[in-house]
C-alpha cells in the first residue's frame, strides 16, 4: 500500500512542473468529503489534493507559477468545506448531504471566501495603485476572451489544426488567470465555470476533428457567456445564436462583431444565426 501512494504521489510530481507540496488542514468527515474536496482542488497538471479524512490533513501538491495554497482552498472553501484559512459560504455547506456536515470550528481569523479581497496591494494614500490593479484584472481576462475569439475564427474557417491550436493557447491563457486578482463578482463566476473552461479547451485542443472540437465549443461558449457577463470590457461583445446548431437544439457564441460567420457550419452555413444580447 505504501508503495503504490509513493509511486502515485511521484507520478504527481512528474505531472506538474515545479511542484511544490504543503500540507494543511482541511474539514471534513467522509470518503464522499474527500472526493468531493479532491475534485474541487485538483486542476490538471496545475494542481493535486491528496486528502485524508482520519487526520483531516491535505497534501497539496501544485505549480507555484499557475496557482498557489490560498486558490486551491479558496476552491475547495467554494465547494463547502472549511481550513484553517477560509470558511465555506453557509448556504453551500448546508447543501452537503448530512453525512458530510463536519463540525464546524469557526474562528474569527478565518475570512469568508465570498468577501476575500486582497487590499495588500493597494496604496491607500492615493489611487494609483487600485487603478493599476483594476486594469490588470481587465487585461487578465481579455487574454482569456482574445483567445476564445481566436478559436472561434478558426471554428468559422472549419480548420482542426488551426482551432486545436487556438485552444491549446486559450488553455494557457486559463490557467494563467490569478483569481486573487478578479472582483467579487468574476470570482463567483470564474470557481463555477473554470472547470468546464478547461475542460471543453483540452478536449478541442486534443483533436483535429472540428465536429467534435464544436460539439465542445458549444458548452464552453456557454460557460464562457456567464464569465465575460460578470467582466467589464473595453468593447462591446455580441452573443449570437444558430437554431440548427447542436442536432437543431441551438447553439450559441461570442463574437467581436455584430456580423454572422457562424463557427458551427462554416462556410456551409456562414451566415446563418442572429444576434442575440449586446454585452457593454
């Protein structure tokens, strides 16, 4: 048995480049808690939580350059279970099914994740500083959305190797987002869609086949939808609808332009599809 944790635990490090490990105490009572908070904390080859629900403690194994201690339990806080650092949302662990709901040791050090906001990195004797901050939130997520058009370009132009390119650039551009540096909002947003973010651009990014890399382009469009609604951009963004996308469900996009070029048919179909929402 210690074997094979030995051999998984360096096929981990192998994985992320990097690694640095840490352990801290997380709460919790079950093995449907240590899924729970292990799916919540793990992100490919970024991160990966090893947790023990007998001490309680957590191996946190990740790429200091793309995520860091205070992100992961932000997550795994998000998810309902509480650290040393942070406190779940009350509504979220209430929704724990009920052999889940760990006791819960609440200290006034420990700050809720939905009100965590980072003011070390403001000069509270002038503005300068939250100014130079909120630009850097914008420009972290228009990297974000520059490469999300960027495929969707490829998608209309029906190139897989093109688009699988894009993705495996919209990919790095994901992973490089520091949530510390999001508002409240983008924050609420970004712990709901992050996953499936990534999760539709790795499988686009893995295949040349453009129908499946739309079939994936369809719900990360969706996901990506919500996060550019709770994101303030310098320009508007149209959000654009094609009815016989998706086997005739519908299918919808983000665009930088009002006109229709459709990524779900290309050429075939360019310009089928309306505008939907105007998004300032």
């Amino acid at each position: 048995m210690a074997i094979t944790l030995l051999l998984s635990f360096t096929a981990c490090n192998a994985q992320i480049k990097n690694a640095k490990t840490e352990s801290v105490k997380i709460y919790g009572n079950c093995g449907m808690c240590e899924t729970t908070i292990e799916k919540a904390g793990n992100i490919k080859k970024v991160a990966q939580v090893d947790w023990n629900k007998d001490t309680k403690m957590a191996t946190l194994t990740y790429d200091p350059s793309k995520t860091s201690q205070v992100e992961i339990l932000k997550r795994i806080a998000l998810a309902g279970y509480d650290s040393d650092q942070f406190l779940a949302p009350d509504d979220v662990y209430a929704k724990l099914p009920e052999c889940c709901q760990y006791d819960r040791v609440k200290k006034s050090e420990m700050v809720k994740v939905e009100t965590i906001d980072d003011h070390s990195k403001y000069n509270h004797e002038g503005a300068t500083n939250k100014s130079n901050e909120t630009k850097q939130v914008v420009n972290q997520l228009k990297s974000v959305f520059e490469n999300y058009f960027a495929l969707k370009d490829a998608l209309v132009k029906s190139d897989g190797n093109l688009a699988s390119a894009k993705a495996k650039e919209l990919l790095n551009a994901l992973n490089a987002v520091q949530m510390n540096k999001l508002s409240n909002e983008e924050h609420i947003v970004w712990m709901k869609v992050m996953k499936d973010l990534v999760f539709d651009t790795e499988h686009i990014e893995e295949t040349k086949d453009v129908g499946h890399q739309r079939d994936h382009f369809n719900t990360l469009s969706d996901n990506m939808y919500q996060l550019l609604k709770a994101s303030k951009q310098e320009t508007p963004t149209y959000y654009q609808h094609c009815p016989m996308a998706n086997n005739g469900k519908g299918a919808n996009w983000l665009s930088k332009e009002n006109a229709i070029k459709n990524p779900y048919y290309g050429s075939q179909m360019l310009s089928c599809g309306i505008t939907v929402e105007k998004i300032e």
